[in-house]
C-alpha cells in the first residue's frame, strides 16, 4: 500500500511550486504521489513542470486530502486570498516566519502543520521540523511527517516559539555551509592552488566530512579531534577558526541569532 493512498485519492494542492515546493513535490512523485492527484496553483510555473501530468492552475478538488502552502511569507497573504475555506485538509505550510494563527484565520476549521524544511530535500537528504495547531490529530502529524520524510528526516517540535531558531538553523543553514565550501575555495586560491582545484578539494572535503559526521557513532566533535594531531596542522588552523573572540562560534552565533530574528520579523508581517 502506498503511503500516499488517501492523498492519491482526494487529492494534494501545491500552492507555490519554485525551489522549495518543486524539490517536495520531486520528492514525493517519486515516493508514488501520482502526478494526476496534484493541483499546482502557481502564477509563474517554471516549464520543466508543464509535461508531467499535474493538474496546473486549474480549479481546486472539492475535498483534497492536503493543501501545501510553498510561497514567500510576503507573498502569503495574496495567495491565501485565492483558497477557499477548507476545512476537511490538512494545511501544510512551509514558509518561514509565518505563524500557525495566520493561517488559522484563513482556515478556522482545519488541522494545520507548520513545517521548515531545507532544500538538500530535493536530493532526499532535507531535514524537516514540524509543529501542529490545536486540530491537528496525531493522524495529521503522522501525514505530514510521510510527506517529509519523502525528502528527508523529520523531526517534531515541542513549542512553535522553536520554528524561528530552527529556520535560522537548519532552514537557512545550507546557504552557510555553501558559503562556507566558497570560503575554503577562496582560502585554497590564497595558498597557491587553481580555482577549480580548490573548489573541487573544498566542495567533497565539506561533502564528505556531513557524510561522516551523519553515518559515524562519533561525536562532530570526536571526528574533529581525530583529524588533529598534535603539534600537527590541524590544529594550527583550528586555533584560527575556534577561537572564542574571532573565530567560528561568536559568529555562526551572530548568523543564526540574525536568521531566527528575521524569522521573528517576517512572522510580524514585515515586507
Ligand atoms: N528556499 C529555501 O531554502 C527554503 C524556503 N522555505 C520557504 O518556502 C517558501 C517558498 O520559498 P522558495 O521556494 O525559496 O521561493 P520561490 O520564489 O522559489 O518559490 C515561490 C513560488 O511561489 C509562486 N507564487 C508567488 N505568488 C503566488 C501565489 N499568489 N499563488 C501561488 N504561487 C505563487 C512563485 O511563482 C514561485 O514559483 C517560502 O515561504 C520560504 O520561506 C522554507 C525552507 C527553505
Ligand atoms: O531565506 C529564507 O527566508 C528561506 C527560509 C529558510 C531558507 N530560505
């Protein structure tokens, strides 16, 4: 049986489908979600969307299982004033900031799931995190936790007041670690090395070193040690990176406090 029966039937609405929503819903038809059971409600729908069998810009089903709201938090308000009020749906949504008592005023009877997931979701390797509101019944959370855990892991929160860290953490969190692989490139091109050696020796050093910190027993912080030796070179650049004034922690510190104020914000209705 798959997983995706009752939404296979009733049907899943995807409002907003660019970067976030498409890499959920590239997750989920390849998880048996079947094409024809998607409603895209998307103004601007990029092509490589328009063959697939999806059901694009046309009028909602009467009673569909899911509704995924995948727009830009200021693009919320227009897009919620385009759905009717659904009651019987579970509304999904993924947007940052937004909170669940926004949505309740557009669905004053429906279970709702905020959720921050991550775009490594569209290679299945996202981390998702997921609270409900007062109607959403465990059956509701179990949906939306099949619906993530296409794309990746998932995890449920204890209160929405975590949402805002947790989309400065994980949420934003690829963008650092990308800019961290154009950091280490740079620094390689600093000491000598070609630009495409050392985005190469940056990008599988980053690459390999999530893989292992995911599939070791260990620590990140054992795994770390056991790449330093001592007197060696590691431990002359961490000196550099873990310094407690000027090195990473104060400021992945600063990063993620600025993401989850921004979070705040945003759940404020700023522009
Ligand atoms: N990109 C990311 O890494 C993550 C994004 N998110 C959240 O996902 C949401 C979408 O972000 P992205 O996919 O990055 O943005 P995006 O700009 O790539 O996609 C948004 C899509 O919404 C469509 N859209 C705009 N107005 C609409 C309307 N009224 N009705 C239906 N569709 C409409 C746009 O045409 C576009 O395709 C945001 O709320 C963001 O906070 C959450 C986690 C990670
Ligand atoms: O930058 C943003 O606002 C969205 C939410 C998390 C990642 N991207």
């Amino acid at each position: 049986m798959s997983d995706f029966e009752d939404i296979n039937t009733r049907g899943l609405v995807l409002v907003g489908c660019g970067r976030m929503g498409g890499a959920m819903l590239k997750g989920w038809l390849s998880r048996g979600l079947q094409p024809g059971s998607v409603t895209v409600i998307d103004p601007r729908l990029a092509p490589e969307w328009q063959d697939k069998g999806l059901r694009v810009n046309q009028p909602l089903p009467e009673n569909p299982a899911v509704m995924v709201l995948a727009v830009k938090p200021q693009m919320m308000a227009d897009a919620l004033g385009g759905v009717p009020r659904l009651s019987d749906t579970l509304v999904v949504s993924v947007a940052a900031g937004t909170t669940i008592d926004t949505f309740e005023r557009s669905f004053p009877d429906a279970p709702i799931v905020r959720v921050m997931p991550n775009t490594p979701a569209a290679i299945g390797q996202g981390i998702s995190a997921l609270i409900g509101n007062g109607l959403a019944t465990a059956a509701h959370l179990d949906t939306a936790e099949t619906l993530m855990s296409a794309v990746g892991r998932v995890v449920r929160l204890d209160s929405e007041d975590q949402m805002d860290a947790v989309t400065g953490l994980s949420g934003s969190g690829p963008a650092y670690v990308f800019h961290m692989i154009e950091a280490m490139a740079k620094a390689g091109e600093a000491q000598g090395l070609s630009p495409e050696l050392s985005l190469e020796l940056a990008r599988m050093t980053v690459a390999g070193a999530g893989a292992l910190a995911v599939d070791a027993d260990e620590d990140p912080a054992v795994l770390r040690e056991n790449v330093t030796s001592p007197g060696g070179t590691t431990a002359a650049g961490l000196k550099v990176l873990m310094d407690p004034e000027n090195g990473l922690p104060p400021l992945m510190r600063r990063t993620v406090a600025a993401a989850t104020e921004r979070g705040r914000e945003l759940g404020k209705g700023a522009a």
